[in-house]
C-alpha cells in the first residue's frame, strides 16, 4: 500500500500519477517495466517516488486493487460473484463484471493481459497479500458451503478453504505451464477443484 505521504497529496497530483502509471501497465507486463523508465514517465524526481511508494511492486499492486475496487462495487451493486468451483462460471472468470471491464481504462490490458504475463512471483504475492483473507474474499461465491452435508467445521473455516482453493493456480504453475499447454493447465486445474471441492463436500469432522 502506497505510503501516507502519497495520499497526503493533493488530489490532483494524486490522480495524475496514477493515471500515468496506468498508462505504463497497460503497454507491457510488470518485468517490462523498468523503475527508473516508470519514474521518469510520472515526472517525480527518484525520491518522491520512494517517499510515496516502497518500490515499484508496491505502485503496482495500488494500480491492481484500483480495478479490484471497481469489481467489488459492482459485485455489491449485482449480487454478481466468482465461483471457483463451477467450471463453466470459472472459465467466465471477472468478465462476468461487465460494467466495471467497460469502465475501467485499461481493465483488459492490465488486469487481464499483462497481469497473465507477469512473473509467478509477482502473482502469488498479489493473491496473498491482497486477495487471500481480505475484503476482497468478498468477490467469491460460498453457495458450496450452504449445503447441508458440509461439516460445520468446514463451513466455520469457509474463507481459509476457499483460499486454498485460490492458491491452486499458483501451486499449479510450478508442474505445468499455462502459457505452453493450456488445455493440461485446465485439466489439471480442474483436477485439483474437484478433489478439493469432494472433499469440502464429504468431510466429517468426526473421523479426525
């Protein structure tokens, strides 16, 4: 998260460097990006750039939750959610937040595109550290737990089983790579939810 010194700005300023960085994801994946090109583009001298950001990973992640942000609006507005254990709604993905995808300057490019493109690393610590036990855990659709054959214990630890559910693409991009055989990505994917998704479903907490 960007440092206080950064929202003590005046708004103006604010929104033009942010605009400006959005405009620099939205041209190539985050590696792509040299620091010192995405400082010179936003017209702050080096210092400033770290008086208001840690690094550029931290800029970065700002620009990301600014398009979770408009997700989650429109989820509280719709009733819209993600479902990661339905295939066909998993295969959807955000594109069923139509509104915001519209909306949003540079949604497809950044959020979508580039993101796919970014290191692994750089995916797995935006999960955890914004997604993964955070208000964003409001997004997704925890329907499977409601039935009445989900153990209370499970039901009671929905958020942490869902997280689980959420690191499977991470954990995943270490045994097959997406971008070089999608279609065993999926299959192993779907692989992983469905074991995951019988065993929420039969687990009793009686048998441990």
């Amino acid at each position: 998260m960007p440092k206080n010194t950064f929202f003590n700005l005046p708004k103006e300023k604010r929104e033009r460097i942010i605009k400006t960085a959005i405009e620099e994801f939205a041209q190539a994946p985050y590696q792509d990006i040299s620091i010192n090109h995405l400082i010179k583009c936003l017209d702050i001298p080096t210092g400033s750039f770290y008086q208001y950001f840690e690094d550029k990973k931290d800029l970065y992640f700002h620009i990301l939750c600014y398009y979770m942000d408009g997700l989650l609006e429109e989820s509280d507005k719709s009733g819209k959610k993600l479902d990661l254990f339905d295939e066909g709604k998993n295969r959807i993905g955000t594109a069923i937040f139509d509104e915001t995808r519209n909306r949003l300057q540079n949604y497809q490019a950044i959020f979508v595109d580039n993101f796919n493109k970014a290191p692994q690393e750089i995916k797995r610590d935006w999960s955890f550290e914004n997604i993964i036990g955070g208000k964003y855990m409001a997004l997704y659709d925890y329907s499977i737990f409601d039935s009445e054959e989900v153990d209370p214990a499970v039901r009671e630890a929905k958020h942490l089983m869902l997280g689980l559910a959420m690191a499977v693409p991470n954990v995943l991009q270490r045994f097959c790579s997406r971008c070089q055989n999608n279609e065993e990505y999926h299959r192993l994917y779907r692989l992983c939810i469905d074991v995951l998704q019988t065993g929420i479903t039969t687990f009793h907490s009686k048998d441990m």
